[in-house]
C-alpha cells in the first residue's frame, strides 16, 4: 500500500538531509536561522589572553536606572529588568568611566559566558585592516583586492580595493539574508569552504558607487590580511588585539571546518560580554588601552567618518564597519541585536547580547538609557 503523500515528503527530504549532510542547504535545514548558540557548532581558533585584563570596577553605589519613557506602554507598565527579559535580553552591560555601573544576566547566562557576536566581528576585522596598513603589510585602503588575491583577477575584482569592501561599496553579486537557505550569506555561513565560495564571487556592478550590506566583503578582508601578514587572521587577532587589550578572557573564532580552516571574516567572535565592552573602549580611547597605543588615531578617526553617506537598513549612517550619529555616538551590531554601543561623550559604552533584535531600534534604546547618567 502506498505512503501517504506527506510521509513520503518527509522521507525524500530526511533522504536528501542525509545524502548531501556535507551541504550548507543541509545543515541550514538542521540548524535553521543563526541562533545564540552556534559558536558550539562550528569548529573554533581559541584567542589566548595575555598581559593582566584592563580593569572594570564596580561602582561604589547601586545606580539607579528606569525604563526610557518612550519604551513604556499604557496597557503592560514595566520597569527595566522586565522589559529586558521581554525583548529577548540574555545579557545588558553598562560601564562609565571604566566602571560598572549596571550588569544584568538572564536564563541560565553569567559573568563567564560565552557569547556570540555575529557581525560584531566586521568591526574587529576594521580594526586589523588598520593595523596592518600601520605596519606596513598593507600599503593603503586604496589597493585593490588582486594585489593579494591573485586568482580573482578575472573576475572584475582588479578595480575593487580594500576601501570598497571596508565600506561595502564593492559592486559584488550576493544576497543576504539569513532565511534564504539559498542565500550567499547563508553558503558562507554554513559552508565547509569559504575560500572557494569567495574566489568565485564576481563584479557585477561599478565598485566605490553604491553602499550594498554584503557579509562576502568582510570575508575577502580577512584573507587580504592572512597574505598580507603571512598569519591565520586569527592568530593576527590575538596577537595585535587580544593580548594587548587585556582581554580578561579567552574567546574564539569559528572556522568553515577541519579540513579548510578559513576563519570566519563576516562574523563569528565569541567572547564575555566585558571583552566585548573592552574592544568598545578601545575605540572610546582613540585606539589606545592599558597605556599603549594599538590602533593609530589617524585609523580610528577614518574607521569613524561617514565620508560616503551611506545608511543601514535602519537608517544609521555606515562607515568601516561601525554606525556613526550624528551626536558622535558609535555602535557595532550583530544579526540577533548584538551591540557594543560607544557614548564618547558620555563615556559611556553598553553591550548588549539577546536571541533576538525583535523591532526594537535598540540605539534609541540606549540613548534614553544613557540621557539617565
């Protein structure tokens, strides 16, 4: 007797699952959208700590925060710790001063957690490019990709340089979008050979004239630094940021896989939510921490200008990799709300960590967060 229809729907695709478990497609259908909890999943470079972490202290008296009037309802009142909890919060973190002065975990997540900071990691990766160019492996932002990927010669990236991917300027074919299971983001983020997905990609539209958030443009950076420097971009990362920093944890960077090793260049930074708010005060110093100087003024001030007016899905203006207002204050944002947000004038920097962004504009969040202190 025959299966029902839907039985054998289920069956040819637990079958197809199966036969093509090596497939991005496969492993999408298993896992399902970017979640908390994926740095588990993908094979990781542990960054190692180094000289004494740069200190956060506690502030001396509870500080008193409310939920920004704006935020409140008529119909459900909640104060701010509830209204955290509802939006999906799992970690919010306030340092002034290189104090804290409010630190908040929900569920099952702490002090130690490690976390995911998706395309957190585009700002880290900024901050390498800045580097290397400081040291000399990288003459400036305005040579082209071909300089160090050779083989891509053909395929129109001769006249795309390192300043078109920093400002996702490129004029590349990809799509992004985490639900599309057919997506380029979601090959590159769930495939097994980054550096194969990304010497394929091609040119299709005049480089330097359009902004276009494409995740493949921090992927071909993350390269450019591994021929650069003749190190794993990883390695790169501990060395010039980790350590220096004081970093007060250990954290990783998720790989393609075993076989490849192609550090994740869009994404995939997991660190404590306070190593997190270090590389934030890192920028709110000008490039210099624990008494030493590990970005130039000169990067941090070009990572900061919206010199192309280019605006984000949210309308925030886009810049290497950060969010600039018009106030002076800065953020890096990842997929699932992730946040590092810098209040220069204030001194101010929050993080904040979540399963989900929801439709919250969470910047305007932590403005009338910040206009409290």
């Amino acid at each position: 007797m025959a299966l029902p229809t839907k039985k054998i729907l289920i069956f040819l695709l637990l079958s197809g699952i199966l036969t093509f478990s090596s497939c991005h497609i496969a492993r999408y259908v298993f896992w399902n959208y970017a979640d908390i909890n994926d740095y588990k999943r993908f094979p990781a470079d542990t960054l190692i700590t180094g000289m004494p972490a740069y200190p956060f202290y506690p502030y001396s008296l509870p500080y008193k925060l409310i939920l920004p009037e704006s935020f409140q309802t008529t119909q459900c009142p909640q104060d701010l710790e509830n209204f955290l909890e509802s939006t999906h919060t799992k970690v919010f973190l306030i340092i002034r001063n290189d104090s804290i002065i409010y630190e908040k975990y929900f569920d099952d997540y702490n002090h130690m957690s490690l976390l995911p900071g998706f395309s957190i990691a585009k700002s880290f990766l900024s901050a390498l490019v800045g580097i290397a160019i400081d040291e000399g492996f990288i003459k400036s932002t305005s040579q082209p990709v071909t300089d160090f990927i050779p083989e891509m010669k053909d395929t129109g990236f001769q006249k795309v340089t390192i300043d078109d991917l920093l400002s996702m300027r490129s004029g590349i074919r990809f799509v992004e979008g985490y639900s599309n299971p057919f997506s380029g983001v979601a090959k590159f983020y769930y495939g097994r050979n980054l550096r194969k997905y990304s010497v394929n990609l091609k040119v299709v539209s005049t480089s330097g004239n359009a902004y276009n958030y494409q995740s493949a443009n921090y992927q071909l950076l993350a390269m450019i630094i591994e021929k650069a420097t003749g190190k794993r971009v990883s390695e790169y990362l501990e060395e010039k940021i980790w350590k220096p920093v004081g970093m007060e944890f250990p954290g990783t960077w998720n790989y393609d896989s075993k076989k490849f090793m192609e550090n994740k260049g869009f994404c995939c930074i997991n660190a404590r939510a306070v190593d997190f708010a270090r590389f934030g005060e890192l920028y709110l110093n000008g490039g210099i921490l624990n008494d030493q100087r590990i970005i130039s003024k000169d990067w941090v001030d070009a990572s900061l200008n919206n010199r192309y007016n280019s605006l984000d899905s949210q309308g925030f203006p886009y810049t290497y990799s950060w969010r600039v207002l018009a106030n002076g204050d800065f953020f890096a944002k990842g997929i699932l709300g992730e946040y590092i947000y810098v209040s220069p004038a204030k001194k101010i920097i929050i993080v904040r960590i979540g399963t989900k962004a929801g439709d919250l504009i969470w910047p305007q969040f932590f403005q009338g967060i910040i206009s409290q202190i």
